[in-house]
C-alpha cells in the first residue's frame, strides 16, 4: 500500500509569515498534485509536477517535486488570510496504476 | 468551477431511502470517479470508470451502487446505508484512468450525505 506522509497536519499562522507544507512517501510516482479545499466544497487543483526537481510558481506559491519523484513541498511566501484552508498533496502512479493516493492534509489558518 | 458538476449538493436520507447522487463533467474526459471525504481521513477511492467501464471497484459495500450511462456522467445509487456512511462524496474525472505524467484529476464540489 503506497502512503503519503504529509506534514504538518496543523498550520495556524500570522499574516505575512511564510510557511512549508512537505508530502513524503517511500514510492514513487509518476506525478503529483497538489489541491486546496475550503469547507463543504471539493478539492480545487493548485498545480500538477512531473518531472523529477520540477519548481512551479503560482503567485505566493512554490511548489517543488523531490529529485527522486517520492516526495513534495509547498511553500507559501507572506501568507494571507485568503490562504486558510486544507492543502492536499495526492500522488498518482506507481504501484497503485491509474490511482491518486492522498496524503491526510495541512489545516492551514491565516490570522490576520 | 472545475467543470465537473455534483447534484444534489446536501442530501439527508433514512437507512430504508433509496437516493441516488449524479455528476456530469464537461471537460471531455474518459475517466470518472467517485471518492468518499470522512472527518479525519485521506479521501478514498470507492470506483473508477475508464470509457464506461468500471476498472476499479476499491471494496465498496454493495450498498453503494454506481452506474455510468456514458463518459460524460456518473451516478452513485445508494440503498440501506447507514449512519457511518454519512459524509462528502465528490466525484472527479480525468483524460482517461492511468498513469500518464500530468493526467490530473479534476473534483466536483461534493455532495454532503448525512443517513439519519
């Protein structure tokens, strides 16, 4: 059974910190996503990377894929209140064909 | 809104109802699937449909029954459930059900089921 090892569970932050969210697993995957998710509505698709030590930038957001391609990070620069949500990481591919394995989550809050 | 549309949104039965929860996608994809959101647990697969056919069926009780007319929806019939089974449902499609680098998966926005 593949597992995704996402930390912290738990993120309650100020206004203008930065903050890492890391996703680790011991498999490796031929891709992985990363979701935010607001209460009562369904996961929302942040960004996707393949390749091994891919960097993606989305605004305050910088994702990277490990070199390895079994682990992942998050890192939002000068967090706003707008951030506050759960941050999934879900990888898709090896041993599972065809399966996105989720990790459990950061709940992220934002105090301004 | 990521294309994929869930009705009915909140949906509240007894364990004798029979309901049925349905997902259009519109995104011209091949692959679609149902997934079940518990308070405190990852999201699990439940099914996969690839073309309209079921590839994975991840040891879903037969209570929950799903049914794919056509690659463009997805129903999940639900019948004798009980209160456990009370939470998100979303369901998601992709360009087909595989490994492909960058196949992402995109969710609709759930459907909250509580079995009174």
């Amino acid at each position: 059974t593949q597992l995704l090892e996402q930390s912290p569970q738990f993120l309650s932050i100020q206004e203008g910190e930065n903050l890492t969210v890391y996703c680790n697993s011991s498999s490796v995957f031929s891709s992985l996503q990363w979701y935010r998710q607001e209460p009562g509505e369904g996961p929302v698709l942040l960004v996707t990377v393949v390749t091994g030590g891919e960097v993606k930038k989305l605004k305050r957001l910088t994702f990277q894929f490990g070199d390895a391609r079994k682990d992942s990070s998050l890192h939002i620069t000068a967090a706003q209140p707008g951030d506050t949500g759960l941050y999934l990481c879900a990888g898709m591919g090896g041993t599972s064909y065809g399966k996105l394995t989720f990790g459990q989550g950061t709940i992220l809050t934002v105090h301004p | 809104e990521t294309g994929v549309t869930q009705t009915p949104r909140h949906l509240v039965m007894g364990m004798t109802n029979k309901k049925s929860l349905k997902c259009e996608q519109h995104l011209g994809h091949n692959a679609m699937y149902w997934y079940k959101q518990s308070a405190k647990k990852p999201l699990e697969l439940m099914f996969v449909y690839n073309f309209k056919e079921q590839t994975e069926n991840n040891s879903v009780p037969s209570r929950f029954s799903p049914e794919c007319p056509n690659s463009s929806h997805l129903f999940l019939h639900l019948h004798t459930l009980q209160p456990e089974d009370s939470a998100l449902y979303l369901c998601a499609s992709s360009q087909v059900a595989g490994t492909l680098a960058g196949n992402t998966i995109y969710f609709g926005e759930g459907s909250w089921l509580t079995v009174v």
